[in-house]
C-alpha cells in the first residue's frame, strides 16, 4: 500500500505542533500532549517529526525536533535552541527582584546564594542586553 500525499492540513498541524513546542518552557511536550492539541493520533506526531527531520533542519544542520522516549512517555523536542532574549531578561529580572528583597531583611543565606546565579545571567547577555539587565535594576524598587 503506497503512503499518503501529504495534505495542507498536515502542513498545518506540523507547524501548529511547533508553535506548541515553542509556547512551553522546555521546548517539549508529550506526543500524546501533541497528539490530543492537534486531535491527531500519535503514530500521525511521529510522522510529522519524521517529516520535520527529513527536510527541515536549522542553520547549523541539527534537526529542528527530536523524538526522545519511547510509549506514553515519549516526548517532542525542539532541537538545539538559544535562550530567548525576553527568557534570560525575565530569569534577571526575577532573580534580582527576589534577591533584593530578601537581602532587604537584613540579609539571609538565600539572598547571599543568589549572587552568584545573578553573576552568571548578567555574564550570559551581550553588551547590548546588559543593557536591558541594568534597565531592570532601575525599575525594580523593593518597597
């Protein structure tokens, strides 16, 4: 029996599971997740990532997603992917906001742990995104 033609609708559906991907914080979902969003069966998500694999990759050649896992537990992934932007500046943000309150209390061992991984987002931004990270100290006053 030859395979179907794929049809506008599965375009649709595949670039659907990719918004889905992108929409969670860890770049994955569930194939049943998927599956039940895109009311589709599972063994229909794996064929799109088949599909995804074999003619779209990202810049640097890596697949654009992955199938990790195997049954009711397997899982889409999004291949290789940069922190966004609005991901580390929100991670600063709520990390300084959080440190600096506690440290207004007099201090404390979490406010003090938290220097160190506010030390390492700030590190992680360029030139022009610290900018954005000092925009946040300016606008953050614990009250």
């Amino acid at each position: 029996m030859a395979s179907a033609k794929p049809k506008y609708e599965d375009a649709i559906r595949a670039v659907l599971m990719l918004q889905y991907l992108e929409e969670s914080v860890a770049g994955e979902r569930l194939v049943s997740a998927l599956a039940s969003r895109l009311e589709v069966d599972p063994r229909t998500v794996r064929r799109y990532v088949e599909a995804l694999n074999k003619h779209v990759t990202t810049p640097e050649g890596e697949p654009l997603v992955v199938l990790e896992g195997r049954g009711v537990e397997a899982r889409v992934k999004l291949g290789r992917r940069e922190n966004p932007v609005a991901a580390q500046i929100f991670n600063y943000a709520a990390v300084w906001a959080a440190s600096r309150s506690l440290a207004s209390g007099g201090g404390s061992v979490l406010s003090t742990s938290a220097e160190p991984a506010l030390k390492a987002l700030e590190d992680g931004l360029s030139d022009a995104h610290a900018a954005l990270a000092r925009r946040v100290q300016e606008c953050f006053h614990y009250v």
